[in-house]
C-alpha cells in the first residue's frame, strides 16, 4: 500500500469517526482501529487529532469551494437565480460525498476549545470568500430602498443554515424535493428584498 493510500485511510476513518462522535470523544487509538494502521504511522503524519481534524476540514472545505465554484454560471445577474444555482451546486457535491458532509456539518457547531475558535474563525473567512463569489456580476438595483446587498446575503444565509440544520435533523436526503421546496422559501424572500418597480 503506498503512502498516499494510507493517509487517505487515516484522513477517511478520522472524518467519520468525528462527525459520528465529535471531537473530543474520539480518540488517536479509535481512528487507527478504524483506519487499519499503526499508531506510528499515524504519528508520521500528525502530531495530535487536532492537527488530522483542522487538516479535514481545510481540505473538505477548499475541495467543496473548487466544485461549486468552477460550475456557477455568473451571466445571469438575478441574485435569487444565483443562490439557487448556488445551493443545487453544494447539495449536489453533498449527496455525492456524504461523509464529507457529515463531518463539516458537525465541525461548524463544535463546541470543543481545542479546534472551537478556529473553525469559527475558518467558517467567518469561507464566509467573506462565498460573498464575494455569490456577489459576482449581480444586478442589486433590484433591491427595495433600504436594503443593502450585505442584508440580502445575510439574510439568506440564515435562511439556508435554518433550512440544512432542520432538514439533517430529520435525516433527510437532498432530493428535488427539498430543492423545491427550498425554492419556494427563496421565492418568499424574493419577494420581500425585491422591489416590483425595478423589475424583481
């Protein structure tokens, strides 16, 4: 077995193993066991669990960002029609990599001070590079007097992490279903950001 499959083992078993008990109930010796490798080898490539969990989630995050990114279409400039392009994008790569979901799904509400404040500080600058993205090429003269593009796009925000959180609680599948019906709340939100008069 090369290097690079073994790694792959132990970045694998760790993930799972995380997002099935968080962070601070798994351990070295639970991901090796899981991994079918030695603790030294283990050691080879991580100092500690935190190292291996920071490393999942920087390479989970960045592959995420690279998929739906190299697939958004930035001609059309309605805000709305670019979530929703967006959002059918990320659950695609989602449903496709379930476990990769799991993980970053319990790595955003972590709670432990080990790995807490950085995820928190990672998620703020995944953040500000999704805006930047989302806000491409957008016609915000759409909007109503009085909100911003910042208030557009923190507003959906919560209104997509509220809709993810309630649809993994019940341990739904992204289906056209839950696309649609995910459409029908960003079509609500249309019509309270967009103002009629300017063509939203």
């Amino acid at each position: 077995m090369q290097d690079t499959e073994k790694h792959t083992l132990i970045v694998n078993a760790a993930a799972a193993l995380f997002a099935k008990y968080g962070y601070k109930k798994t351990t070295v010796d639970e991901i090796v066991a899981e991994a079918g490798i030695s603790k030294g080898l283990f050691y080879h490539y991580y100092q500690n669990k935190k190292q291996v969990y920071l490393y999942i989630y920087d390479t989970y995050t960045a592959a995420l960002s690279k998929s739906v990114g190299k697939e958004v279409d930035t001609s059309n400039a309605d805000f709305f029609d670019r979530l929703k392009q967006i959002s059918r994008l990320r659950i695609a790569f989602i449903n496709q990599f379930p476990d990769l979901w799991n993980f970053l799904y319990s790595a955003y509400y972590e709670q432990h001070p080990d790995v807490a404040f950085e995820i928190k500080d990672k998620n703020k600058e995944l953040l500000q590079k999704s805006y930047a993205g989302v806000a491409v090429n957008i016609d915000w003269s759409k909007l109503k007097e009085g909100v911003s593009p910042n208030t557009a796009i923190a507003a959906v925000t919560w209104l997509a992490e509220g809709f993810v959180r309630e649809v993994n609680s019940h341990g739904l599948v992204f289906d056209e279903k839950i696309y649609s019906e995910f459409d029908k709340y960003i079509e609500l939100l249309r019509t309270g950001i967009y103002n009629p008069e300017n063509g939203g």
